[in-house]
C-alpha cells in the first residue's frame, strides 16, 4: 500500500471564507484555550457558518468515545476537541453532499482538513506537525 | 465477519442489522461502532490497539426483508500524540 505524505497540500485552493473562519474560531474565540463544553460549542458554532459559505444543511455534532461521522443521521462524534479531527469529519459531511476530490473518501477528508488547518494557521500547523500532533503526516523534515 | 474494502490506512468491515426506525438507528449507532471496533482488533491487533482507531465513518445500505447492511470505515495508524 503507498504512503501518501503530502496531505497539508491536496487543497491549496480551499474557500478562503472557510479558512477566515477556521482562523477566527482558533485565534479570536480561543478553541485551544477554553473548556471542553465550549470547544464544543465552539465547533459546532463553526461548522454552522462553514455550511452556509457551502449551503450545506449543518451536521449535529455530539461528544462520543470514538471520532465518526454517521452519514444517515449528519452526526459526527468527537471524543475530545481538535480542530484537524472535527475539519476531517465535516469533510465526510461534504462528501455527502458531493463534494469530493480524492476517490479514496479517507484519503481526501485527510488531505481537505490538513490542508485546511495548515492554509489557515500555517504557523500553528507548523509547530504542530513539528511536535507530531497531526496524524498521517511523515515525520517533519529534518527532525524536531 | 464480511470485509469491505480496504486502502491507505483504513479497513472497511459490513454489518448486515435489521432495519432502524430513525430512532432506534441513534441508540444502534452504539453498537454498530462497537461490533466495527471488534472486527478491527480481531484483525490488526496487537500492531494496532483501540486507541490507534482515528475515525469511524458509518453508511447504511437497504437491503430486501427488513434489513440493512452497514457498511462501517475503520480508520487508523499508530497514535503516539493527540492530534491538535
């Protein structure tokens, strides 16, 4: 099986309303930085204002002990907050409403919430992948 | 256990079920992750353990006399961080 690495570059032409808003909800409201109810809150505030830059109905998003998106019901699960985990299963959502790049459905929810996370905060995807806090994604170059 | 596909980091497993009403498919949504997960292990462990599981995405397909078959993507790799 091929290892496909460069997921933070699949999606260079991401909707910059998307990533304004990914940057506002991180940066401005402080995902990182409050409670875990509010995180929540906080992602399912996001997720309202992605689909309507998409018109797109918005998912329900419920706290739950594996991360998934339950395509009948829109429902996605969290476990805990991570804004590449809840990107990556609003991507699920999308692939539902048909809008999909990679035939490999995994493949490009992986590709389309990395690139995300890394076209809005670059910096912060850069620190991140440094301390090897975004799954999939090869080792960072040249080490730590 | 009926296996599905399979690709870069993800093995998909298929769970024939009886049909849901809309709400009894939110309290099955329990059990079907749970028989996915199990089918996984049974498969990856002990290379891959339940917290290398990143994502589950869960589809559902009619089939004929009252039942469905969910078709269940297992997604993972080996976690050594939370992902930010």
């Amino acid at each position: 099986m091929s290892v496909i690495q460069d997921y933070h570059l699949m999606f260079s032409d991401l909707s910059s309303n998307t990533l304004e808003i990914i940057r506002h909800t991180v940066t401005e409201r402080g995902l990182w930085r409050v409670s875990k109810e509010e995180g929540f809150d906080l992602i399912r505030e996001m997720y309202e204002k992605i689909s309507s830059v998409y018109g797109f109905p918005t998912p329900s998003l419920i706290e739950d002990s594996y991360e998934y998106y339950f395509i009948p019901l829109e429902r996605i699960g969290l476990p805990k907050v991570s804004l590449v985990s809840c990107l990556h299963e609003y991507r699920h959502h999308m692939q539902k409403m048909s809008r999909k790049r990679f035939e490999d459905v995994e493949v490009d929810a992986r590709g389309w919430s990395i690139s995300a996370f890394h076209y809005a905060l670059p910096e912060d995807f850069d620190s991140a992948w440094r301390r090897g806090r975004i799954w999939y994604l090869p080792p960072y170059p040249g080490g730590e | 256990m009926m296996r599905g596909e399979e690709g870069p980091e993800w093995s998909e497993y298929l769970l024939p079920a009886l049909r849901p009403t809309r709400a009894m498919a939110e309290r099955e949504l329990g059990f079907i992750v749970e028989r996915a997960v199990a089918n996984f292990l049974s498969e990856h462990a002990p290379e891959y353990r339940r917290k290398d599981i990143t994502g589950i995405l869960i589809d559902e397909e009619p089939l004929g006399g009252g039942f469905v078959n969910y078709s269940v993507k297992v997604a993972y790799t080996k976690v050594v961080e939370e992902q930010v």
